[in-house]
C-alpha cells in the first residue's frame, strides 16, 4: 500500500544542512498498522510528514497504492491527500467550530456532497468514535482523549485509504491512551484501513502494530513484525529502548555475569508455549535446575510471550544440548 524509496531529506541549521533522513526505505502492506518508533529527534516526525509531502523529501520516491506522490504537481497533491487522514499529536482542532463543525470541515473543502449528505456522514464518523453526544460541544469543552477522537474523525472524513498519526497518543494519560489504541484497532479492523503511526513508547507499538521500523539518526536500522523485533532485536538502538520498557533480555555484562558464575539461558516463549509448563517438564528430563533472574510474560496484539532470563545451577546433560530440547516444546533457548 506504502513504498517509500531511497527517501533523503536535509535541513538547513546554523549554515550547515543536516540530513534529517538518510535512504529511508519502507514496504507497508494494505490493511496493516505499522509503527515507527525512535527517539526524539531520529527523524520520526519527518519521515511523516513526507509520506504524504507536508514536507517534501530532497530525493527518493514515495508511492502510496499506484500513486507516484513524490512526481504530482502540488494541485494533484491537494486532490490526494483528501484520501490520506492525518491525526496530529495536539489535535488541532478548530477552537471556533464545534465537534460536528470540526469533523464536517475537510467535507466542505472538499466539496461534491449536499448539507444533507455532510450532516450525514459526520453522525456517521461521530457514532464510530463514540460521540454522538458531544456534537454541539466546542474543544474547550473536552478532555484530551475526546479531543483526539475528533481528530480521528475529522481525519476519516473523506473515505481516506491510509491513515497518519503523529504521536497521536503522547500527549494522553495511559488510561486515555488503551482506549485511543483500542479504537484505532477497532478502525483497522471494520474499514481495512492502513494505518502507519509514530511513536516513541514501545507499549504502543506492542498493543496496537502488525509491524515496525526503528528508526535512529534519520535511518530505518531495523525492520520487521513486531513479535520478530520484540524478542531478537539485532540493533543495539532497538535494544536500548526494549530495555527501558522492562522487555530488554540482553545478557548480564560484566562484573554481573562474573560474580553469577554459571551458564545463562535466555528463553523465549511465544503463543501456547509462553502458557504451559514447560520449564518444569525440561527440567524433568534433563534434571536441570535453574536460578531465574528475570522474567516477562506479556502480550504483543493478542499474542502471548514470555522472556526469562536464567542461570544454569544443575543439569544432567550438556548446557549446550538444552536449546534442542527447548526447542522440542516450542521454546527458543539460547546459552549465553
């Protein structure tokens, strides 16, 4: 649905041009909720804004279904990007305009549909976002969460293929942020609409994504599905920010490992494995003990998983005969 090609894009700062992304590549398939997550000042925002050209790249190509965005004149621009929805981090909403004004606003730009038929499809987009009750209300009146539900539906408005969002959930609490993730799920899931969002929280990515790109000093240094990217991360700017969220199971280091003594084991379970008991039937049979060290057990889009991270204290057979066995009940075992 998305192909974005070679895209490189630089600023001008202090006389200098700074390359804010660097041959950023990218495949997102129709249907599909795909994050990119990094942190601040990695290009996220940028990168963005080009996928529709608010900002336009220097070089590389941007194709959204047959649509060669990156080769249209700006009055083609226009045309399209009534078909691409953009959610905004502060909501921009009109403060003058009441919600039913606010989400009825890109129909008048647009034109084609009668009063009757606008009316219409706003009580149509405000019952998808739960908010029938507050048409009459203006933005000072509702809380963050309510604010951004009308940003979806003003961005829904004209029937988009693709939705953008911009941190669309960094300026809400946590509670308000589930129930805007749920309803973006719940918008993927009746329209097949693809969704790509920014982010910097690797629990939203996690709740809410198929796939995910990482993306550090404007380049894309890893990409896949989120359960892929999860539980083997490869770059240590994806390791980083596992580690902050609780999910990182990188090895003991240093003097940690030392004072430890003994072989560890990462062990990765995901699905039915993450659910069953496996450590006490690989036990059994091989007669190992371990120490547990650490351990995770969550979920990723209704998928469970589960990490722990342990020391070997005993075992009948070869430390590094244990991945074999793991890997005969479903779990990924690695000797560290």
């Amino acid at each position: 649905m998305i192909e974005v090609t070679d895209l490189t894009k630089h600023y001008l700062h202090a006389g200098s041009r700074v390359a804010a992304l660097s041959a950023v590549n990218l495949r997102i398939g129709q249907g599909e909720i795909y994050g990119i997550i990094g942190r601040s000042g990695a290009g996220k925002s940028t990168l963005i804004r080009c996928l529709n050209l608010l900002e336009r790249p220097d070089s590389g190509e941007v194709r959204i279904g047959a649509d060669a965005l990156t080769a249209y004149s700006e009055r083609q621009l226009q045309q399209r990007r009534q078909r691409i929805g953009m959610v905004f981090q502060h909501f921009n909403l009109l403060r003058s305009r009441t919600v039913a004004a606010n989400v009825r606003f890109p129909l008048e730009l647009a034109g084609g549909l009668s009063a009757a038929q606008m009316d219409a499809r706003v009580d149509e987009l405000l019952a998808l976002v739960g908010l029938q009750d507050h048409q009459y209300k203006r933005p000072a009146q509702l809380s963050g969460g309510q604010k951004q539900r009308v940003g979806i539906a003003r961005a829904l408005a004209n029937h988009p293929d693709v939705l953008l969002c911009d941190e669309a959930t960094s300026a809400l609490d946590p509670e308000t942020t589930d129930a805007i993730l749920a309803l973006l799920a719940d918008i993927n899931r009746q329209l097949g609409l693809t969704i790509v969002l920014i982010t910097h929280d690797m629990r939203v990515i996690r709740q809410l994504c198929d796939s995910v790109a990482v993306l550090d000093h404007g380049r894309v240094v890893e990409a896949g599905k989120v359960l892929d990217v999860f539980l083997q991360p490869q770059h240590a700017a994806t390791q980083s920010l596992l580690a902050e969220t609780g999910l990182g199971q990188a090895a003991l280091q240093g003097q940690w490992r030392e004072r430890i003594g003994t072989p560890l084991l990462k062990l990765t379970f995901v699905g039915e494995p993450a659910l069953q008991p496996v450590l006490d039937k690989v036990g059994r049979e091989a007669g190992l003990r371990i120490n547990l060290l650490s351990g995770t057990l969550a979920e990723i889009k209704h998928t469970p998983f589960g990490l722990l991270l342990a020391a070997v204290v005993a075992s009948d057979v070869e430390v590094q005969a244990l991945p074999a066995i793991f890997a005969r009940e479903g779990v990924r075992c690695e000797v560290l």
